[in-house]
C-alpha cells in the first residue's frame, strides 16, 4: 500500500465534530458531501442568532447580514482567484446557476449557436445545454476517449466561428478525471468562444484559478467544500452585465445585484466563508510565511493534492487486488490526472448489493448512475445499476482504505 505522506490528518479530523461523533463509521461519500469543520458550524450558528434578518436595512442586525455576505464575497472571490469580489454571485445550487447562465445566452443567440457539451459530465452540464436546441442552439459533443479523459486535441475540430460556448467539468464528479480546462479556454477563445466550467467536484481536491483557466463563467458548491448546502456562481465581470437575467425593476443591473434576486440562504453563505478561512488556515500550517490569504489558500490546496494522490494510489491497489474493474485512470502512476474519487465494479455482484452490505459493516459510498447517463451508457453499465463511487477527501485516512479493504473481501467472498 502508498506511503503515508507528512500530512497532519488526524489532527484535521479532530476539527470536524461529524467525524468525531461518527466514531467508526467512514465516509466514503464525500462526492455526495463533505463533512464541515466546527468552524463552519459555529459561523452558521452564530448567524441564525445574532443576524437572522433580510438585509439592506437600517439595523445593526441587517447590517451585520450585510457585513457577512461581504466577507464571504472577498472570501470567495480570494478562493477562485477572481478578479473582483462582484464577480461572485450566492444562491442555491450550481444546477440553478447552470440554468441562469444557459437561459441568458438562449438570448444572445445568432449566428454563434453553437454549443460544446461533453458525454463525461454531470447531467446537470449537459441536459440544460441542450434544452437550448428549442431556442435554436445546436448541440456539438465532444467525447471521452476510452481511457476516460477529455483530450483537449479533440476539441480542437469542434470549435469555429459559430461555437457559442464550451460547457465542461474540471474534474468528473464519477470517474475523478480531471480536464485540462487552461487548454480548453485558449482553444475557445482562439476561436472567438466562451467556456463555462463546472468546478462543483474538484472544489475540494485543488485550487481554483479562474485567472490561469481563462474561463468565462465558473460554477461551485459548498456541499463538497467543506461547508454548509449552498451554492455560487463566479462570472467574468464583462459577460455578467451583458447576460441577461430575470430581475424587478428596483434591482440594480449589474452583477451580483442582477444574479441574486431573491432571498438566499444567508446562514449557508456565512457558513462557506468559515470553510474558506479553514483551508487557509491549514494553508498556514504548511506555509506559515505565507503574505497573503490567497497564499495561503494555495498552499492548503497543494499539500491536500499532495495527500489525496497517496489515497488514490491505495485505492487503486487495493481495488485491483479485489479483481475490480475501475472505469476512468487506473495507472497508478498516473494519479495526478484524477482525484480519489473512484467508480469501479465487482463482477458477478451488483453495486446495489455491495453497497448495501457496506453501509451495515459501517462504510457509506455510493451506487448507481450517479446522475450521469450518457458516461453509464459510454461505460458500457445500466442506469438501473450504475457502478459503485468511492470519493475520499482531506480527512481521509490510509486506515481507512485499508478497513474498506477488509470489508470488500468479506462481501466478495460471501456473495460470490
């Protein structure tokens, strides 16, 4: 099995009350949610209290909403590497900023009405894309390779002078592949283009750099990163005054006032600004010089890129040892292109069973198409039974693996 490296995990793990409270059970889920520090339960604790008022107003207590969402907004923006604080928008979900953004371009559509969609993304950045065919949108696929990587060479042939946009993930929230989404910005923009990127599932496993990436538009959710359901759009300033949004007539036609129309959950953002002063915190363990926040941000990142490829290395062993088919990068010497986020099967049992005996023995994970059609379809697997998702994060531990090890030899040895 990998070597551990010098990454102070039990420590962290001592910092979030769920996995303490836990005890044995493991989180093997964590594509499907991450644990929170104390920190972010105190933060969203501390808002339902002392500020738990509609903002705007003229009170300490709406004053104190206004400060949050500020702070959060700078927190934020520091985490993406935005260019300015406006350009980050907070609301429920990235699912719903995905259907703002697309039903605002269906309005810009002309001669540019082409639209780049990928069969290796959440559904979620696929089937709103194509729900713009109604509005004379032409869907144009750019597919995985069967070593279950986007390649940036094959994107090149898609794109001219009608492509409208590139829609793609930064990291598979199923398979853990991550996209070399640099390349895909300069591809894009040479051809006159804007990108959207879905960065919901590599939130947690690197740093976000909207600046390096060249994209247009960028989507993410606190749920994977360490913080409470909420979700939050990072948009190019420019592209975010000309999209056209749904707003009354009071609301200010300028970014974020023209995106977050409405009430938001106000308690979650609170909570995401406390996740993001988390990991800069733990960025300082590993880089105390570090001079600023952004620094510090990307030292966190690093030493957690660090520590998750060991975890991926013990996964792929130990699932090779059990004879399992891994669907994605299963070279181990490879692990930098994928997070620890693992889909595999077991031949001769169903997902839905290995799950199940898992979850008994105290290991949650997930089974099932996990919201991906067309990469079940690709995989060569049902929708009915899908595959079996590991997805591990900073608090993970090599005992862990090894637990799962243990527990995945037991059920193959007693179902088979």
């Amino acid at each position: 099995m990998a070597a551990q490296i010098d990454f102070p995990v039990h420590e962290i793990r001592k910092l979030f009350p769920a996995l303490e409270k836990a005890g044995d059970f493991i989180f093997l889920d964590n594509a499907g949610g991450s644990q929170v520090p104390q920190s972010v339960v105190d933060a969203v604790a501390t808002h339902l209290v002392d500020y738990n008022v509609q903002r705007m107003a003229k009170y300490r207590h709406s004053q104190g909403v206004d400060r949050s969402l500020a702070e959060a907004r700078e927190s934020v923006a520091l985490l993406v590497n935005a260019y300015r604080p406006e350009e980050i928008s907070f609301g429920l979900n990235a699912t719903s900023f995905i259907r703002l953004v697309s039903l605002g371009i269906a309005k810009m559509l002309d001669e540019r009405n082409e639209i780049v969609v990928t069969d290796m993304d959440h559904d979620a950045n696929i089937a709103t894309w194509l729900a713009l065919e109604a509005d004379g949108a032409k869907i144009v696929w750019w597919k995985m390779r069967e070593d279950g990587t986007l390649h940036p060479e094959d994107l090149k042939p898609l794109v001219n002078d009608r492509t409208r946009l590139v829609a793609c993930t930064v990291t598979a929230h199923s398979i853990g592949t991550i996209v070399d989404v640099a390349e895909v910005g300069r591809i894009a923009h040479a051809a006159g283009a804007e990108v959207f990127l879905d960065c919901v599932h590599y939130g947690p496993h690197g740093l976000i750099d909207v600046q390096a990436w060249d994209c247009d538009y960028l989507v993410c959710s606190g749920y994977k990163n360490f913080s409470p359901h909420m979700g939050f759009l990072w948009g190019r300033y420019d592209a975010l005054v000309k999209l056209p949004t749904f707003k009354e007539d009071f609301i200010p036609d300028v970014p974020p006032y023209k995106i977050e129309v409405g009430t938001f959950t106000y308690e979650n953002v609170a909570g995401m600004n406390a996740a993001v002063h988390y990991l800069e915190a733990l960025g300082r363990r590993f880089l105390p010089e570090a001079n600023s926040r952004r620094a510090a941000l990307a030292a966190a990142m690093g030493a957690i890129r660090d520590y998750e490829m060991v975890l991926t290395k013990a996964l792929l062993q130990v699932l090779k040892q059990h004879g399992a088919v891994i669907y994605g990068i299963s070279d181990e010497d490879k692990v930098a292109g994928r997070v620890p986020t693992i889909c595999f099967s077991i031949p001769g049992i169903t997902p839905q069973v290995i799950a199940e005996d898992m979850g008994q023995a105290g290991i949650g994970l997930r089974d099932g198409h996990m919201f991906a059609p067309r990469l079940m379809k690709r995989l060569g697997l049902t929708m009915e039974t899908g595959a079996i998702r590991i997805s591990m994060v900073h608090y993970n531990t090599l005992d862990e693996v090894k637990r799962f090890s243990d527990v995945l030899g037991e059920i193959i040895a007693r179902r088979r």
